[in-house]
C-alpha cells in the first residue's frame, strides 16, 4: 500500500512527499526543493532510506534539494530531458540526474509501481507520476487551477492538451500537486474551470 508523506517547504511553499510501500525500507523522494536535511531527517526518523528521487520537472523550487540528497545517499534521480532545455536562472544552474523517464515509463521503485505520464505545459519536460490511485502532477495540476505556462518553455496550448488528456483519465486519482492542497480527480473535473 502507498504511504505519502508530505512536507512542505521554502518561500514558495513546494510541496516534497516522500512515497513508499508500507512493506518497503526504502523511499522515493518526489521534488525535493529545499532544506535536503529537513527531507532527511524526516525519511530517517521513518526508518527508511532513499531509494531515489523523482523529479516533476525542473524549476528551481523542486529541485533545490537534489543534489545534497543524492551526495548524501547515492540514491537515483530521474527527470525528463526536455527539462535541460530551459534556462539555468530558472532551474539554478545545471540539472542533476542519473536517469531520464519519460512517457510510458514503468519504474519500480520503493515497493511501488510507477506509471510516467508526459504533460509539458508548464515546463517542456513536465510529467504526472501515477501510482495506484494517486497522481503527483507537480505544477501541471492544482486544486481549482492548473499551473503557469509565460515562463520560457512554458506552452498554454501544450497545458491545455495535458490538461484534456487529464480529464480523460477514467481513475478517480488523489491528485498531488507541486503547490497548495491535495484534491482528487473527480472534484477537478467538476469544478476546476481547466478540465472542463
């Protein structure tokens, strides 16, 4: 069974889950964007370690962290490689990762099966990670909003397929966004002005 752990962190207030089977010693660590200790010391005092760390795309606010955590555990990151195309301002300076994924990827990671859905719009290389029930959209999705697409490489057309291809998706998905409260997929639907 999933178990998410969400902490919340830095002047942008970007949430960073830590995701593991309930069966598993080892986590992934989704957009870590800041204060790595912090993200630390929460996977330790779970009596986990860092399996690696998936990456939603690129700005600097989610990727804050990588580097500390990944010098500190050896863990994998993954991200999408059209992600490296964006300006270093936004993403300070160059990406780190060990590993692209992209569309249609199958990862097994922390006990968990983990489903990669590609959904620029905010971001070239943005993507939506499905596991189980549970979607972590990054900036794509947000409780009553969808994420902004005037920075460079952001695409409004782009954002608005993704977010049609989201609103075809039959599961009712507990939505995880980069910002803000975590909602579900039937309540976008209903009410989000952009999935309808």
């Amino acid at each position: 069974m999933l178990n998410v752990h969400t902490l919340t962190l830095g002047a942008y207030q970007t949430n960073c889950y830590i995701i593991h089977d309930d069966r598993a010693k080892t986590c992934c660590v989704i957009d870590p964007g800041y204060n790595p200790e912090t993200v630390l010391d929460q996977v330790y005092s779970l009596g986990l370690t860092v399996e690696a760390v998936l990456l939603t795309h690129g700005h600097f606010d989610h990727v804050g962290g990588v580097r500390d955590i990944a010098a500190k555990t050896g863990c994998q990151v993954y991200l999408c490689g059209e992600d490296l195309s964006m300006p270093p301002q936004l993403t300070a300076g160059p990406l780190y990762y060990t590993n692209a994924y992209g569309e249609g990827d199958q990862l097994h990671l922390a006990g968990l099966d983990i489903s990669v859905i590609h959904t620029p719009g905010h971001t070239p290389g943005s993507v939506c990670l499905l596991i189980g029930d549970a979607m972590f959209c990054g900036d794509t999705l947000f409780a009553g909003s969808c994420g902004r697409t005037d920075l460079p490489g952001g695409s409004h057309t782009a954002m608005l397929s993704s977010l049609h291809r989201l609103s075809g998706l039959q599961t009712n998905y507990r939505v995880y966004p980069g910002h803000g409260e975590d909602t579900t997929l039937a309540e976008e639907k209903r009410y989000n002005p952009y999935l309808r």
